[in-house]
C-alpha cells in the first residue's frame, strides 16, 4: 500500500470513529429504536439467535470495497473539476453534463456483486419492507463496495471498520427513509439514526463474541436471565410512571 492508500485508509478510519463518538438518547426499546433494528435485521436475514448472523466480510471484501470507494472519490474530484469548467453555463446546464460525465464514468467501474443474506429466521412486530426499498438499499450497498450485507463482528477495531462505516451511513439512511412512510421522525431524530444503529452493532458484536468464547447450553442460560432482568426493568420503569410510590 503505497503513500497516498495509506493516507485515503486513515481517513476512512476517522470517519469511522466519527461515527463511535455520538450518541444518542433514543431508548433500546422506543419504537423508533425498534424499527432501526427491525431494519437491519431484515437485510441480514432476519437471524435471531448469534449463530444465525452471516460471516464478517473476508479480507478479499474488504480490499474490493476499498478500492470501490476510492474510484468514488476520484469520480468526485472529476465532476467537481467539470463543474468548476462550466461554472460560466447556467446551473441547470451545468448539472446535466456533470450527471452524464458521472454515469458514463461509473458504466466503466465493474463493481462486485451483491449477494442478499440468506433467510434465516421470521421477523415480527413492524412494518413490511417492499422490493423496491430492498432493491434500493442492496444497490446503495453495491455502489458503496458492500458485496454482501454483514458487518465486521469483531469487538476490537470497531472504530476503525471502513466497512462498518459504510454499511453504517446506508442502513441508518435507508432506515429513516423507510420509517418516514409510516412514522414521524423530525429532522432532529432523524439524525440519531447512525447512533442507534451503532449501538445496536456494538451489543451485537458483544453479543457474538460472548456465543463463539463460550459454551452454548451455558449461553443461551445467561442469555435468558438477562432477557427476564431487562423485561423486568423495562416494567419497573413503567409502572414507576404511574406509581409515584415505587422506586
């Protein structure tokens, strides 16, 4: 990787930790929150047990998405070149020969293949996600070098996943657009979408980790006191609402 890889590579890198670094105040269990989740799982398959999730991306995956996204930014230089050329035409004239330089630029970028995750499980409590929104987001993901919806499981490194970072963007994106057809999000909530969904993948990442380091039977008894501990908090809270007298 010479110089100019390596500099590109950090960038993509502080993004990446960019994103770490927010925070947001939507609940885990608000249904906003849940339609995020509801969101990736579906591109993922709908798993809902750790062994169902697909393989993080291999290391062949990650070098084609990186050199995707470096051919987009030089297509960006380009067209910010052209437009800079005919910044003396009008605007309308200007951004209809910057769209056609693009396209014909991107027709030469072979880019990989997407392959859909696999059905593995049957997801409830939410709306319908139609083919054309799944069309969309899959090709979003293929622009962006994502061959395959998965994410980077691993707990160390997060902040510097550049495939995480893109899957990321897209899915907190495409999960607002979709949630927009049938709920109100301001534009303020709107942009706690990357924050939700990475801190949906760091418990998932823990999540993973835990399964694959220890033994199943012993997990999955855990798992479930966890799960009745967390109902239980989420009831204590709401009967708390209305009882002054608990605490």
């Amino acid at each position: 990787m010479n110089a100019q890889e390596s500099r590109e590579k950090k960038r993509a890198q502080r993004r990446a930790r960019g994103i770490a670094t927010r925070n947001t105040t939507v609940q885990h269990f608000e249904p906003y929150s849940r339609g995020v989740q509801f969101f990736i799982k579906f591109f993922l398959g709908g798993p809902n047990k750790p062994q169902d999730y697909p393989d993080p991306p291999s290391a062949q995956e990650k070098t084609a998405q990186y050199w995707i996204e470096r051919w987009s930014q030089m297509i960006l230089k380009q067209m910010d070149t052209l437009r800079q050329t005919l910044s003396s035409k009008p605007v309308a004239e200007q951004d209809y020969f910057v769209a056609r330089a693009e396209s014909e630029i991107r027709k030469r970028i072979q880019l990989p293949p997407f392959t859909p995750a696999k059905k593995v499980g049957q997801l409830r409590g939410s709306h319908p996600i139609s083919m054309q929104v799944k069309a969309d987001v899959e090709k979003e993901l293929a622009v962006a070098g994502i061959c395959r919806k998965t994410f980077d499981w691993s707990i160390q490194g997060q902040e510097e996943s550049a495939w995480n970072y893109a899957v990321v963007d897209i899915m907190a994106r495409k999960s607002v657009e979709w949630l927009r057809l049938w709920m109100k999000l301001t534009n303020e909530q709107a942009a706690e979408a990357p924050a939700i969904v990475k801190r949906w993948l760091q418990g998932k990442c823990r999540e993973i980790t835990q399964y694959k380091n220890s033994d199943a039977r012993a997990y999955e008894t855990a798992k479930q006191s966890m799960l009745v501990q967390q109902q239980f908090t989420r009831w204590r809270k709401k009967v708390s609402g209305f009882s002054p007298c608990l605490n």
